[in-house]
C-alpha cells in the first residue's frame, strides 16, 4: 500500500542527475557572451536563433515525463463509487488514482491529459528517422501544451 505524499514530497522529490546537470549548462548559456567582435556576435546569434535542437530535446523530455506519469497513474486503481471502506488496510490508505494525482500536485486537467497521451501514445519514442522524430515530437508538443 502507498502512503499519502505530502506537499514537501512533491517539492523535494530527486530529479535524475542527468537533468539537473542539464538545467545548470542551459542556466550558464543564458549568462555567456563569448563573442568579441560584433560580426561573430551577429552569425553566432543568429544560428542560436534557428537551432531548435535544445527546445525540441527539451519538449521530448517534457512529453516523456506528461506520458509516463499517466503510465504510473494508470497502474493505480481508480475510484469506486459507494463507501470506501475497502480503500483502508490497516494504518496504510490505498490512495485512488485521482487522490495520487492530486497529492502529486496535479490538476484535474493535467491528470486527464497525462492519461490520455499515454494511452493514446501520443509522446513518441526516440525515431531513427530525424524527419519522423521532428514530426513527432511537434505532434506531442501541441497535444500537451495545455498541460500546464
């Protein structure tokens, strides 16, 4: 049986070191300037202004994480209508799956949306083809926009 999370839970929750380590190379390119003379300024600007490549990895970890927190949410049991004396073993609740969600912090909505880009598959996997996996990915991206 899973114990309630509470609100400390949530925030203190580890993220993969990978990740933090991620966010702390994008902070310090936020900072950086390297670029001396104004024309090395400019072209260098200008190919970070169309490379797209960190926010497409970043929308494809986002979607990642929407789709498999509705995978998580799936594996627990929904809510039965009528009393819920069966919910109770002992000192240990067994949460619903809308009390996890709600002790996770979620809203209704960004449970439901997590659900559904789960079982409708709509965060894709990794393609070989970059096309393919682009597509993809902007595919995902608009099903969960309103994710927030």
């Amino acid at each position: 049986m899973k114990t309630p999370l509470t609100p400390a839970q949530v925030t203190d929750a580890p993220l993969p070191a990978v990740y933090e380590q991620a966010k702390a190379a994008l902070a310090q390119c936020e900072t950086i300037d390297e670029c001396k003379d104004w024309s090395a300024a400019l072209a260098s600007y200008a190919k970070q202004a169309g490379d797209e490549t960190l926010e497409k990895k970043a929308r494809l970890i986002r979607n990642r994480a929407i789709r498999r927190m509705g995978q998580v949410l799936e594996q627990i049991e929904p809510g039965k209508t009528g009393p819920k004396t069966e919910l109770n073993t002992g000192d240990h609740t067994q949460l619903t799956r809308a009390q996890a969600a709600k002790q996770a912090g979620l809203s209704k909505h960004q449970k439901v949306t997590a659900q559904r880009l789960a079982a409708k598959g709509h965060c894709p996997t990794p393609s070989s083809n970059p096309r393919k996996r682009i597509q993809g990915i902007d595919r995902a991206s608009r099903a969960a926009t309103d994710f927030n």
